[in-house]
C-alpha cells in the first residue's frame, strides 16, 4: 500500500498534491447537495449522455446531477493524471473514481474515459462505445472543456490560449494569499493581446472541437431523434468584463456562441435536436482563480449572497430539468440558456460594486467572505473538508474506474466476456504511454522485423497492427510499403503511435471484440499482446476473425520460465517482500490460459482455426542502463511497475536494493546491463 499523511503543497491557487479521502467526500456533498427529481429516474434505460470534461468545476456538477437528477447513462471523458513516485493522482482523478463509487452504487451504466478530448482517438473511442454499449444513439452532449492548449488533429499544430484584454491594458484589484495564508488586495495590470494572441485563444475555447465533436458522431450516425448539445459557458460581472468578456477569453466565447447558432441550424434539419450554450453563475473553480479579479469578485459576491450563492451541482440540476424536458429549454436572445440570473440581478450586482470600490486589504476581511473563499479553494483539492480527519495516512493509489458490468457480468457486444485481469491490464497502461515508449517499448521492438515477416508484410499488404502500443510495428510496416490501420484501447498509446507512424490509421479498439469486418486485412500482427489480455483463446480467434481467407496472423508472446534477464524484476520483487494487492488480477482465466512454450502457442493458434501453424523461440540480449530499467517499475509501468507501486516504502526500498543487488549478475564493463530474454513467435493462415 503507498499510505501517506498529506498535507497541502502550493504555488498560490495551484496545489502540488490532491487528497483521495477529501476529493471523495468533495464528490460525496455534491451529490447530496442535488435536489432529488420529482419521480426516480428509471434504473435501466435513462437517456444516453456524453459529458466531455467530466471530473472539474461544472463538468464535475453537470456528470453528478446528470447521475442523480436525470438518471443519465453513458460516457464521461476527462484527462487526469494517475498518481506517481512523488506526487499523489490529480484531484480529477480521485473525484472521477468517487463518480464512479456512486454511479454504480445508483446502478447508472457510466464509463469513465481517460483521454484527450482533443484527440480523434478519444472521439473514436467514445464513438464505439456509444455503437456497441449503448445501442448507437446518444441523446445529450454536455461540452465543458477547459484547457489552455490543444493539438489540431487535422495539422499537428498546438495552440495556446492567453488571458489577455483587447486593445489596451487592463489594470483591476485582485486577491492574493501571503504564505500565511492572509488575505492581500493588490492592483493587477495585464498588458493587451497581440500577434494571433486572439486567434489561438479561439482555436483553444472557441467551438471548433465542440464541433468536431459533434460532425465525428453525427458521422456515424449515433445522434438520436430530439438530440440536444450544450457547452457550458460564463459571462460574469460587468466589474470582470474587461478582462473576462471583452477580453482573448470573450473572443472564444463569441466563438462558442456563433458555434452554437451553427450547430443548432443544422441538428434541427438532421435530428430535430438543438444546440445551446448555458450561461452559468459564478463558482470557484480551478480555471476560475487563475483570471485577475475574479477571485475578489468572487469572495465579494459571496459576501453579498452568503448562503443564497448557487452552487454549481444545483445550477446543473436546472440545466438538466431543461434539457430532459422536465422544464423549457428557454434561452435568450443571443440563444443561450441562462443559470446566472441569480448573480447578475441588479440589486446583487449593485451591491457588489459598492464592495468592490471600497475593497482593501485593510477591509477585505469585512466586504468579501474570505474564510469560505479560502476554504473553497482548497476543497478544489480535497482539503478543508469537512469531516476528513487530514492527520490519518491515506492510500493514494487509486485506481482509474473499471468498466461497470452489464447485465450482472462484464460484456461487451455479442455478450463477450471481459475479465478482471483484462480490466487490470487496462488500468495499468492508462496514461503511460510515454513511460512505457522510454522502457520495455524498447525492449518489446527487437523481434518487429520477424513478426512482420512471419505475417508476410510487404508492399501493398493491408495490415492491422493490434495493440499497436507506441506504434513501433505500425512504423516498421510503414516503411516495408504497407497500408496499416493501428489499434489499441489506450488514448495515450494512439496518440504516441500517431507520431510514430503519422500514415498509419489510428483506431480505439479493444478485447475480447475488434471493430472490423470479417476478413477486412491481408494480416495481422500482435506484438506482445496475447500476455495482456484474460481471454488468450478468444482473443486469437478474433485475429482470425479479421484477417481474409489466405491472410496471415502473427504473434509473439513471452517465453515461461522467462530467461534470466526476463526475470530480474520478478526477483527484485520477491526478494524485497512484495504483496500483491488484492485489485492487481494474477492472470488470465485459468481455462482460457495456455503453456507459453512453442508447443502451446501453436496449439492454441491451431485451436483458433489457422492453418500451419507454427512457433519458434527467439533469444536475445536487451542493453540497458540500470537508470532505464529501473525507470519503468518506478514509473508504474506494466504488471511490475504496479505491483511496485502498490507497496509501502520501506518495501519499495527493499524492492530496490534487490534490484541493485540481482543487477550486478548482468552488468557488462561499460556499466550497462545485459539481459537475455526469450520470446515465441507463433504463425499462421486462415
């Protein structure tokens, strides 16, 4: 177990490390904090959902009160971090999986991704599990992204967004935090957007990627009759206005808002849906504190509302009621639904103006409620919650959300069964893509040029690369000619192979059913893949599945017993007293598994319907510096790398000096290890 007693770190409003226990009971009030609908949604069958920035701010309230007040089911995506060697998870990650504690406590069926939204490979992803988990219809897209750069899928170029006022700099008052934690009103000047400052902002929050969300999914015809979209959004104060609404950020907003008129145009012709942007109220948020003046503005509005200021969970709770048909869509002129009404009413505004010329640091304490402010803050990150005793270790492992089972089992379409251990493997490589690519990935590339021999690829030959990984094999078919399509379950892998292989297609796809047509490529390869997955048998067969009559499967797998290189880790483990947890699957089935030795590993090909079949063992020596090996447990990358991190730190160190230890045995004159592996290389035709 990796327990920790955390206390906050932070740069101003940014904190170093989250609080699993209190990000959990952050989640845990919101929930009770949504009024309750008038009848119970249904257990089964509620409307299908997709919301995109799910695990913050108004996303984090549109995914709950969606849960509770509209009963929805369907996929939430966010991008979080998994915690490392010397900072816990993000605050997302632990809210996602306290989401998920309570969605399957509700029985609601959400599936929890993540990934990039930015990215084509999550859109894809998102698309194929509407089409097989949810019956191919999506009633409701809720769009609440806030990041400061994105990637356009289309040219690879990056933009970053600025805050920046237009035309002339902006000075405002501001609120600061000393070190102590006391409370200070500063003048801020933010000087005006230049170049494409305004441009790139756009191309970051405006609705180009809404859009594309939108176009992806209707493309596949999965947008139901009466679909409705909503991007959430924020107007503010006019005291704001400056740098918030006239600003690079109101740019992208305009943006939005065109984009949604667009889109609203053309769901109404094709779906009879609508396309909306929802004005919400002001509420502290992690994007929020980073404009100038808008964490006074904040504190002074409180000062002003107190218990009367609408949270967000209960602002959400109003948008869903709209969206479900519970009450009228009813937008403004500008056609946008409006939540803010509450904090834009002129007596409130009026007052808070009032506070804001008088607002010292000598009178903020008076005018602006600074304790809830500061309070709110750190409950962003799971600290000052009430209840949580912050003096008791806490386990900061936390796994990403399983998959909930449906129908009492884990399936995917056609009733093929996931297992636990395919679930494990899953979260083991979520978000590791860079780890892995700069460890094993290096290792698992020596037998690329055999596999893709064994499976004949050559110019011309259209090949599937399954579990493409870092997307070595895809780049290697590349060059022989080949026309590739690489897949794999994991968005930061697809990612990292569409860098690696650019001409490849990429594809979100997954074990135990593949997204491709019967015999749709001349080959297929796995490199390393069979090892992964809980159902070897079912998984061959589906290789066989998709390649065409005469094509060729190719696969590789590792040698049991492993070779002495293979194994040092192994030993490293047993030798410093590891134990495995019990959410770390041993293996596969046991009547699904087979005997990794050439013998088996032709059988089980055979066994899959292919003819002459093969296996033979390759033998090699990895070279390594014990840095680069060691970098991939520590970074918790593959079955040992979470073993490792599932343990306390004395056994880590232990683990350790065991490594250092076993290490020696290979260790050439130039200091840089030898490990021999061994590898099977199975073949054969359909």
């Amino acid at each position: 177990m990796t327990e920790r007693v955390l206390t906050p770190r932070k740069r101003g409003f940014l904190f170093l490390d989250a609080h699993p226990t209190g990000c959990a009971r952050l989640v845990s009030d919101m929930w009770d904090a949504c009024p309750e609908p008038a009848t119970q949604p249904p257990a089964d069958g509620g409307p299908v959902a997709l919301v995109i920035g799910s695990s913050a701010g108004y996303g984090l309230a549109a995914t709950l009160a969606g849960l509770r007040r509209a009963g929805i089911r369907g996929i939430a995506v966010s991008f979080e971090k998994g915690p490392g060697e010397r900072r816990t998870a993000t605050a997302g990650w632990y809210r996602t999986a306290a989401t998920a504690a309570l969605a399957r406590e509700a029985g609601r069926d959400l599936v929890f991704l993540n990934g990039d939204a930015f990215s084509d490979a999550v859109k894809d992803e998102v698309a194929d599990l509407v089409e097989q988990r949810f019956g191919g219809r999506l009633d409701h897209l809720v769009y609440s992204v806030a990041a400061p750069r994105r990637t356009d899928p289309d040219t690879g170029t990056t933009y970053a967004s600025v805050l920046k006022p237009i035309g002339a700099p902006h000075r405002t008052k501001t609120l600061v935090f000393d070190a102590d934690g006391t409370a200070d009103v500063r003048e801020a000047v933010t000087d005006p957007a230049e170049g494409d400052d305004i441009a790139r902002t756009v191309a970051v929050m405006g609705g180009t990627d809404w859009e594309r969300w939108i176009d992806r999914l209707g493309a596949r015809g999965l947008l139901a009759e009466g679909f409705t979209t909503v991007a959430l959004s924020y107007l503010g104060s006019p005291l704001t206005a400056a740098i918030y609404r006239r600003g690079t950020i109101g740019a992208a907003k305009a943006h939005l808002e065109a984009t949604a008129r667009t889109l609203h145009e053309r769901l109404a012709k094709t779906v009879a849906g609508r396309a909306v942007t929802s004005v919400n109220g002001a509420a502290v948020t992690q994007s929020s504190t980073a404009v100038p003046g808008i964490a006074l503005y904040t504190g002074l509005l409180r000062g002003v509302l107190g218990e009367r200021l609408v949270p967000p969970v209960r602002q959400l709770a109003e948008l869903w009621d709209r969206l479900t048909g519970a009450s009228p869509l009813a937008v403004d002129d500008e056609g946008r639904v409006r939540l803010d009404g509450w904090e834009l009413a002129e007596d409130i505004q009026a007052a808070v103006s009032e506070r804001w010329a008088a607002v010292t640091t000598e009178t903020v304490e008076d005018l602006a409620d600074i304790d809830w402010f500061r309070a709110e803050v750190c409950r962003l990150y799971g600290f000052a919650v009430p209840g949580v005793d912050y003096a008791a270790p806490v386990e900061t492992e936390v796994p990403w959300p399983a998959r909930p089972a449906q129908g009492g089992r884990s399936t995917r379409a056609g009733g093929r069964r996931m297992t636990e251990f395919d679930e494990s493997e899953r979260l083991i490589r979520a978000g590791r893509a860079e780890a892995y690519a700069a460890s094993f990935a290096k290792l698992c590339a020596y037998p690329v040029g055999e596999l893709l021999d064994a499976a004949g690829v050559g110019a011309g030959t259209y090949v599937l690369d399954v579990g493409t990984g870092p997307g070595t094999v895809a780049a290697a078919a590349l060059a022989r000619g080949a026309r590739v399509t690489a897949a794999d379950p994991e968005p930061s892998m697809l990612a990292l192979a569409a860098r690696t292989a650019p001409e490849a297609a990429t594809r979100s796809a997954m074990f135990p059913e593949l997204p491709f047509a019967d015999g749709e490529f001349d080959a297929v390869v796995a490199n390393f893949v069979l090892n992964h997955v809980g159902r070897p048998r079912a998984a061959l067969a589906e290789l066989r599945r998709v390649v065409r009559p005469g094509g060729r499967v190719a696969v590789t797998v590792w040698a049991k017993p492993p070779a002495p290189g293979q194994a040092l880790l192994g030993r490293a483990l047993a030798a410093g007293g590891a134990v495995r947890p019990p959410h770390l699957a041993t293996g596969p089935d046991p009547d699904e598994d087979f005997p990794r030795d050439e013998a088996g590993l032709a059988a089980l090909l055979a066994a899959a319907g292919l003819a002459d079949a093969a296996c033979a063992t390759l033998h090699g020596d990895h070279r390594a510096s014990r840095e680069e090996w060691w970098s991939a447990p520590a970074a918790g990358v593959a079955g040992s790398g979470r073993l490792f991190r599932a343990q306390t730190p004395g056994v880590q160190a232990a683990i350790k000096r065991h490594f250092d230890l076993f290490g020696a045995e290979f260790t050439d004159p130039d200091g840089l290890l030898r490990l021999p592996h061994a590898a099977l290389l199975a073949w054969g035709r359909r």
